[in-house]
C-alpha cells in the first residue's frame, strides 16, 4: 500500500492547479507527433491509473538525500513518445506511478526529456539499473536514464570546476553505459559519460563526452585512452570545450542552438565549415592549430581583409565534431560563429574564388551545438541534479543529470 503523500499548503495546491491547466491548454492545442507502426498504445492497468490520478494530486517529492529519490529522468525522447508510451515501458514492472513529458511552454511541443516515478527508491533504482542504455520498444534509440534528483551535497559538488574529456570516432553501437564503463575500468573518479545522438533520429554522431571527479585522472586518460578501442573503433581523445586547448586560447561555453541547417549540411560529402566573427589577430596558422585537433585538415584560409574564413577537413565526421563544439567559443577575444561551407556539389555553378572570399557570410544557420555546456534537455549542467522537479521546471540548455 502506498504511503500518503503530506498535504499541500494552499499556494503548493495554486501553483499546481496553474500547471495542470497550461499544460491540458498545451496538449489541446498542439498536434500529436505519429509514434512508428509498430507500437500500439496499451491500455493502463486500472492499480496503475489508480495510482497516477493520486500522484496527480499532490507535487512530487522533494528529497532531502538520495535514498528518498524514487523518480527518474529519462531524456533524447522522440518527438512522437508522450505519457503513455513511457508508461507502458515499465508497466510489466508494476511499479510506476506515472510520467511526465516536458514541453516547451509556448509551442507545447516535447523539450525531448522527462521524468518518471516510482513506487519506491528501490524501484527506481531496478529500473536505472535494468534498462538503461538498452533499446526502447518499438525504436532504433536506447533508454536514456539517470536520477533525477540528488543529495544536497552532490549539488554543491557542480559548482566546482568541471573535469571533462571530448572522445571522438566513436562506433555506432557505443551506448553512454559503454563509454562510461570503458573509462571507469581504468579510472575511479569518472562520473559520467555521454553519447551525442541526433535528436532526429535518435542515432550516435560518433562523439561524447567522460567527465572526472578527478583532474589528474582526466588529464590521464587524455594521453592513454587516446588510441584505445570503445566497441570497434579507436577513441580520440581531446580536451572538452570548455578548456584550454590551445595555449592562452579560453573557449566559453556555447549556448545550445536549434536552426535550420543549409544546403551544406544536408550534403554528407560537404566537409568545409564557414568560421565568422574572427578577430583582426586571428591568422591562418592559428585556425589550423584550433580546428587540427577535431582531425586531418585539407586547406584554412581567411580570405584577405576580411573577418571571417573556412576550414576544409578530410571527413566529414571530423568537421560535424569541429562545428558543434566550437560554434559560439571564443577565439581571439571575440566568439566565433560556425556553419557549414559550400557543399563540393554546388562548385560547378558557382567558381571556386567564391568558396574562399566571404560570400557565405551571410548564412549563421549553426548546429545542433552539444557542446559540453550547460544544454537544453537535462537540468543542471552534464550531471546536475533536479531542482523543482515538483513543478517540473524547464532548464534553458541541453543537459543531463549526474549520478
């Protein structure tokens, strides 16, 4: 039997029933994403709805340590998964309360993340351990789990600095649990890691992230990961973006962006990236130090008298990697803006002098930028905890919980 939660004050039992209504406004108003073929809704156990019309009534427990944490984040949700579908992943547990999408407030459309709760912390904690990183019914994309809250003290701990390493040319089939658990067997202080999917289609970009409780152990595994095989493919190991890795050169966080891409992007063969916003003492050379550690480069070039330049990789993974993490930095004292080049295909109509003298300046359009910066999706930094998960606060960037 369930323990009663403890009633409400009158401003808890206000600030709730203003949710409940813009959120029942926003799902009246927004047109439902179409979930894939294969997956029918399934009807909710009647102990289950019984359950989550009880959760419905009171806000969602704020914890005062770990062990009282019985609720879940689950993020890179599929614009089609809703309440429902989340809800009958973990049915057969009989041990859910009820879901929880986020939506953008004024579109309501899913933020991609949400949270799920359950009957107990031990539950929960089955659950994290079972599913995550396994594949998700009736999809191509794993679970994507942690807690969604923490311990008092584990908050504090994000306000110290961050312990981060870039892993690049990761295989396909590299989950989060793998690139964690491949770290973590040589070093004790890891945290954490990510795997940057498309948001799309929910598949790897062939990158992450590892962060360390240790920097002597981050700083490490920089020299003796490098090389090292995740899965079926060597890693790349660098620096994440907001360190130092071109001496004196202090990359800021990007901010996250969601633009529609060019031409260029869409073209897989295109591997040459449009650097704007250039500083006046930015030189060819120092493009080629910055960008030459994403991998192999073909031609740099600021074109003469002007603030902007290009950099032509030899892959188009190298340059997809170059462009999300250094979209919005700063180079040169000025923040710098990516996007994506001239596709090779487009040269026969237009001459080559163009593709080197600025006349894409004018497209700004970005990328996904899943930098490891305090992004949209997960609140609190990489692996923060979640505060105000009662009212189900929405963060301003793509982040993801700590464990």
């Amino acid at each position: 039997m369930m323990q009663q939660p403890p009633p409400m004050s009158s401003d808890q039992q206000s600030q709730q029933y203003q949710q409940q209504q813009q959120w029942m406004m926003m799902q009246q108003s927004q047109q439902q994403p179409v979930p894939p073929a294969g997956w029918a809704p399934q009807a909710v156990p009647p102990q289950l709805a019984q359950a989550q019309a009880q959760a419905q009534q009171y806000p969602a427990p704020q914890n005062s340590g770990s062990e009282e944490v019985r609720s879940l984040w689950i993020g890179d949700l599929l614009p089609w998964m809703e309440e429902n579908y989340l809800l009958t992943c973990f049915t057969h547990t009989g041990e859910v309360v009820s879901a929880k999408v986020i939506r953008n407030k004024q579109t309501g459309v899913s933020d991609g993340y949400g949270f799920i709760e359950f009957v107990s912390h031990a539950a929960a904690d089955r659950v994290l351990q079972t599913y995550n990183g396994t594949l998700m019914p009736s999809t191509e994309q794993n679970f994507r789990l942690n807690w969604a809250t923490l311990g008092a003290g584990e908050r504090r701990q994000e306000d110290g600095p961050d312990h981060t390493v870039f892993v690049g040319d990761l295989a396909a089939d590299v989950t989060d649990y793998l690139l964690q658990e491949t770290f973590k067997a040589v070093y004790k202080s890891v945290k954490g890691a990510k795997v940057v999917t498309d948001r799309t289609t929910g598949r790897s970009k062939g990158y992450g992230f590892v962060r360390f409780g240790d920097e002597s152990e981050q700083l490490r595994s920089m020299t003796e990961m490098n090389g090292q095989y995740c899965s079926t493919r060597p890693m790349r190991i660098g620096p994440a973006a907001t360190k130092k890795p071109v001496g004196g050169q202090q990359y800021q966080k990007p901010t996250y962006q969601n633009t529609q891409g060019n031409q260029g992007e869409n073209d897989r063969n295109n591997t040459t990236i449009f650097v704007g916003g250039l500083d006046s003492s930015v030189t060819d050379d120092l493009l080629r130090q910055v960008f030459g550690q994403f991998g192999e480069l073909v031609h740099v070039k600021i074109p003469m008298g002007k603030r902007c330049g290009f950099v032509q990789f030899a892959s188009r993974a190298s340059a997809e990697q170059a462009l999300s993490l250094m979209n919005g930095t700063q180079l040169g004292g000025q923040s710098i803006r990516l996007s994506w080049g001239r596709s090779p295909s487009n040269k026969q109509t237009q001459p080559d002098q163009t593709q080197w003298n600025g006349a894409y300046y004018g497209y700004p359009q970005g990328y996904d930028a899943y930098t490891y910066a305090p992004p949209a999706q997960d609140p609190n930094l990489y692996y923060g905890g979640y505060p105000g998960y009662g009212n189900y606060q929405q963060p301003g960037a793509y982040q993801q919980p700590q464990q």
